[in-house]
C-alpha cells in the first residue's frame, strides 16, 4: 500500500466550498422550509416532491440534469457567459451548485420541522402585541425554530462534504480546481494511490461523525416552550 | 444453450470494434462473449482486485506490463497486434480554427478534456505528446482529466471543452466533433494495444480461442475498418 | 369605548356563533359553557380570525366588514389579547416579554407606565426570571402586565383564572380588581365561571349554543336563576 497521508489542500477546498454551498443556500432554503410549513397551496404536493427529488434521485442523475442546464449549451450556462462572462462547469462553482442542489432536501425537512414545531399561537399573539410579519419571523419563529434550523442546516453541511455523484459529472475531478475529498479518494483508488484514499477515508469520517453528532444533539434539545 | 461466457475487459477505445467482431465470432458458432470497456487502467486495477476476466485488451504496454509483473498474464499469450493515432478534436459546430499544437497554447482555448494524465492511456500518451513538443506546462492548466477516452469524446461532443485528444477510431465514431489536426506519427508516442490471456482465466479455453481470432485476418479487417493501424 | 357586534357570524362546529350585540361597559363578561364560540369570540376581536358575515366595530373604528372586505390585520387593532395558555414567549425573560408590545404607544393613546403595571401586579421580582421557572398565576400575571404594556384600546382575557388552584384563583382575582380600579381600559372577559362574573363584571353577555341568550348587568341577569354555574 502506498503512504498514508492527508491531502489537507483537498480538505480544507472541499470544507470551504461546502460552507459557502450552505450560505448560499441557507436563505432559500428556509424560506422554502418556512413557506412549506405554513402555507396551503394549489400544487404544494408538487412543490414538496420537487424538493425531495434529489434525495431520492441517483445522485448521477441529478449530476446529468445540471450538466445538461449548467453546460455551455444549456440555458444555465449560456446565462452565465452573458451575464457575467464565466463558465460554470468544470469549475469550482459547479461544485457549490452540485452541493446546493444535493443539500436542499436535508435543509428544507428538517427546517420545516423546526417551524412547525414553533406554536403559531405564540406567533398570533405576537402580532396582536404590533409585531410585524417580520418582527414575528425575526422574534418568535426563527429564534424558537434556532435548534432545528441550525440541526438542518449541519446536515446539509455534511451532506455536502460528502457528495459525490453529481459533483464528478458537472465539475469534473480537475486537480487543485475541483477535486473535493470524495472525487479524490475516488480518484486515488483508481489510480492506486491506496494510501491517500484511506487518508482521506479517516478525514471524511471524522468530519460527518462530527456533523451528524453534533446535529442529533441538537434535534433532541430543542427550546422547551 | 450458451452458458460459457467469456469475459473480456477491454480499452474503451475498441468498443466498438470489438462488438462487431464478437458478433461474427458468436454467428460463427464461437462462445458468447462479455465485455467490460473502461479505462484501460481501471480494468488492471479491476483485474489486479480479483475481477473474473479471462482476457485483458489494454490500450497501453504499461498497464500490461504492471499485472505482468503482478503474475497475472498467462505467460506466452501476450501479443500486439494494433496501434492508433492522436488526433485533437474539436465539438462540431467550432467555429475558430485550431491548426496545430500551438494553438492549443492560445487563450481562444480555455479547458482541453484529456484522459487521466496519471493512468488513462490516452491520457498518458498525450501527456507524452505534449512534453514531447515542450507545451505540457503551457497545457496543464487547462486540461479537464476525464476516466476514459469516451469520455474524453463525450466532453468534446458536449461542447463544454473547447478541445480535447482522442484516437483517430474514436474520432470517426463521432458525428458530432471534427477532427482538427492529427498527431503526426514522428512527433507522437507509440501507441500499442496488447492483448493476453488472464492467468487462471475461468474460461481458459474458449478465451484463447477468442484470442487467436482477434488476430485473424477477419478481425483484422474489422480493426483496420474502424481506423487502427495494423500491425505485423 | 363601544364594542359593535353587528350581524356577526362565525362559522364554528358544530354550530355557527352569531351575534349582534353592543358592550359598553368597563367589564364584559362573555360567559356561557365551553365549547360555546367564546374563545373564538374573542379571536374574531383580535383579529385571528374572520366573521363569515358581519361587522365588528370598535370605538368607531371599523376592524372586520365582511360585506366590504375589509379586515385589519391583528397588529393594527390595538387589542391585548390574553390566551387561555397565556403564551408567554419562552426564550426572552419576563422583562422581555412585558416589553414586547411596548413600542405602539402613540400620542392620542399613550402606552401605560411600565412601573405602573408592575408595581400594581405584583411583578418586580420577577423581571430577570423565564416563563419556564414561573407558577400558574405569576404567568397569568405576567401575560396581563404583557398585553397592558402593548397601549391596547381593549383587553381581552380568555378565562384568566382556569387552571388555578383556589389561592392562586383569589390571588388573581385580585390583580385583576387592582387592574381594573387603576386603569380605565375596557375589558372583555371570557369566562364559565359566574362567581367571576359577579366579582369583576359591570355587564354581561350569555352566550349558548352560539347565540346571545341574555345580556345585561350581573344582579339582574342571575337573579332568580337556580344554578348559575355551568361546565
């Protein structure tokens, strides 16, 4: 077997883009969450299963569909050229967009969850207190909603990390520009470099322990109300 | 009733090829045959792992040359018999001309798709290619590493490379990208195709008999059909 | 104040709630058994839910109109809504949960003194403490001194002293008579209890199976009445 080591650059590229995919997608993704808990809507079925789909999708597909709109024929990536005269595939953007669009589902279920668990008694009072729509987001449904939010928006952290399938379609495994731990180790299988994969295989692990840990705890001491 | 399968891992580059010539080999009464195509260094490590193949069609001397030294080629049975050419191609509807090696150097090229310099032969041999010409650092940066030379052709056919290498015999596959230059034969690497029987082959038998009809003159005709050249 | 019910109907189950009453008094009782339309009587004033016919006409401010569509929303409405549960916001302090309502004062209608409202319920030692460590009554107290605080034109409380022991219920009731003896807000009190009535209302309304079955001051509507409590 070859030498045990760590890609750090590989590590600490892949934890960087997996923040920014959750930044990004946090503000979206809560107020789907939010819109999903408390509205009723003509074609909120459809909504919902749109949203889960790339958790049940293989991620391969999900990776197919995004290289098909991100590519530079697509209405995605032709978007991107005129707007801001960049290409998104095969670069380290694709790989915050394939974490985004993996993500979403772990966000938007558990955040939606955290909402609804917030009694909207608490929320109706409030307004009657002169509170607006938005002072009752801001003081009552996200700081009750804080640990299941923050318990989704973990998950989808660790998700991120992790991702693979779609990842290796739509970025490519370009070395130093999109090669994340996971492509990595897939990579450093392939070629035999056995010893870098269970280094990175350590790291992986450590890392979505952590996570999901972290994100357990979280869930079970939600704010008593 | 055909339950002798004989299992070939074979370079993506003989895809297909190898069909048809499995084809004729089955109408003529041979055993039926199964492929598994990939990167020629995928299969080793495959083969290398445990993978029941009774035959090992690699697209380069090197890849043979590891399980070789693994104890993994039944000794006697290794032989070459195909070689192929470098050609750089371009998506089809490329407007801009790309005439030589040069080109490539130029910003009008952003991102060139190439097998996996470390591994996939394709990959491997325009590494050489390039180094060969004193461009490979110029080159590095762009190239987008793909698992094999399909799927090099994939990335140039989808238009999001502008630019990749592929063997002459994937080229004619494809209507969707044209050739832009080839690589002549003084300035590119010798490309050789072995071919050998796998040691402990489950399907000894019928495999070499698979094998000897890869050198017929049959097969080779099919080969030199699809664009190899043909040797000895 | 003047609270016009006019033509109201809400639609409830099993039965629709419909009303057409006018209370003007200091203290309004709403009594009549559970399940009677009361809590949602009080929810149609504060604006969390809506007449299906009617309008509800506070001071001359029209709140609901729904021949006209018009429906102003709860924050709009300057009411202080007490809730059976009291609904006490559970990650802020007592403090900050007196002063949540506290920024709507305006000048026709300044807001109470926070001084004023603590001092007369009792809640200075308090402040700093969460909902979560408080008993029963200090949180009723507490959901009281939070809807006094918001510059209500009206208070509204859901059957304030239910869930209370017999102490707790009498040291309430008090609170509730200091409140009233120190502040000239209107109240509309929900309750099932006709002890409570009595004590504290200047009128009353009784309400069954979803209609205004009498409506007048305490004495003269329990009078001669045999049993006066209901369940």
């Amino acid at each position: 077997m070859s030498a045990f080591a760590v890609d750090l650059p590989v590590v600490w590229f892949t934890l960087r883009v997996a923040a920014l995919a959750v930044l990004l997608l946090a503000p979206f993704g809560l107020a789907l969450a939010l819109l999903l808990a408390r509205r009723r809507f003509p074609g909120k079925a459809l909504l919902e299963t749109l949203v889960s789909l790339p958790l049940v999708l293989p991620p391969v597909a999900t990776g197919l569909l995004l290289l098909k709109f991100l590519g530079r024929r697509g209405p995605g990536g032709r978007a991107a050229q005129a707007l801001f005269g960049m290409d998104v595939v095969f670069t380290w953007k694709a790989v915050v967009v394939a974490m985004m669009v993996m993500s979403l589902p772990l966000l938007v279920r558990t955040a939606r969850v955290a909402f609804e668990e917030v009694n909207p008694r608490l929320e109706a009072v409030a307004r009657t207190l002169g509170a607006s729509e938005a002072r009752v987001l801001s003081t009552v449904t996200l700081p009750l909603a804080s640990r299941g939010i923050a318990a989704g928006l973990l998950l989808a952290f660790a998700r991120a990390l992790g991702e693979f399938g779609a990842t290796i379609l739509v970025a490519g495994n370009i070395p130093g520009r999109t090669t994340t731990i996971a492509t990595a180790i897939y990579n450093d299988v392939q070629t035999g470099l056995d010893g870098r994969a269970y280094g990175l295989l350590a790291v992986s692990a450590a890392l979505a322990f952590g996570a999901i840990f972290l994100s357990e705890v979280w869930l079970k001491r939600r704010t008593n109300a | 009733m055909k339950e002798l399968l004989v299992l070939v891992f074979a370079a993506a580059s003989l895809t297909d090829a190898l069909k048809e010539i499995a084809a004729s080999w089955e109408t003529a009464g041979g055993e039926s045959v199964a492929f598994n195509f990939a990167a020629s260094s995928l299969l080793a490590r495959q083969i290398r792992e445990g993978a029941p193949a009774d035959l090992f069609l690699s697209a380069d001397e090197v890849q043979m040359d590891g399980l070789e030294k693994a104890g993994l080629v039944e000794p006697g049975t290794r032989r070459s018999i195909l070689s192929n050419t470098l050609v750089v191609v371009v998506p089809g509807d490329a407007t801009a001309p790309l005439l030589s090696a040069r080109d490539l150097t130029t910003s009008r090229v952003q991102r060139i798709a190439l097998g996996e310099p470390g591994s996939v032969p394709v990959g491997v041999y325009s590494k050489k290619f390039f180094e060969g010409i004193g461009i490979w650092t110029l080159v590095a940066p762009k190239v987008v590493p793909t698992e094999s030379v399909r799927a090099t052709l994939a990335a140039v056919e989808s238009g999001n490379v502008d630019a990749g290498i592929v063997y002459r015999t994937d080229a004619l596959i494809s209507k969707k990208v044209k050739i832009a230059f080839e690589v002549p034969a003084a300035s590119g690497p010798a490309i050789s195709y072995p071919f050998a029987l796998v040691k402990g082959a489950p399907r000894e038998a019928a495999a070499r008999k698979f094998l000897e009809y890869l050198s017929s003159k049959a097969a080779r005709a099919v080969f030199a059909r699809y664009g190899f050249l043909v040797t000895d | 104040m003047t609270l016009s019910l006019e033509g109201l109907r809400l639609p409830l189950t099993p039965f629709a709630l419909e009303l057409d009453a006018t209370l003007s008094a200091h203290v309004t009782a709403v009594f009549g058994p559970s399940g009677a339309g009361k809590t949602s009587l009080l929810e149609a004033v504060a604006g969390l839910r809506h007449p299906e016919r009617g309008r509800i006409v506070l001071s001359g401010r029209v709140l609901d109109d729904a021949a006209r569509g018009v429906r102003v929303p709860p924050r709009q409405r300057a009411v202080g809504y007490v809730t059976q549960d009291d609904s006490l916001f559970p990650h802020l302090s007592v403090a900050g949960n007196l002063r949540y309502g506290a920024g709507r004062g305006l000048a026709e209608r300044p807001a109470l003194a926070e001084d004023r409202v603590v001092d007369v319920l009792g809640l200075s030692l308090l402040l700093d403490r969460r909902p979560s460590t408080l008993s029963g009554g200090e949180r009723r107290r507490v959901a009281l001194g939070r809807a006094l605080l918001s510059a209500p034109e009206i208070l509204l409380l859901d059957e304030p002293l239910s869930g209370l022991d017999r102490v707790l219920k009498d040291r309430v009731l008090e609170h509730l008579l200091k409140v009233k003896a120190a502040f000239p807000l209107p109240i509309l009190y929900v309750t099932h209890e006709a002890a409570e009535v009595v004590a504290l209302a200047d009128e009353v309304v009784i309400l069954e199976s979803g209609r205004v079955a009498a409506l007048g001051p305490p004495g003269e509507i329990f009078q001669g009445v045999a049993h006066v409590s209901s369940a």
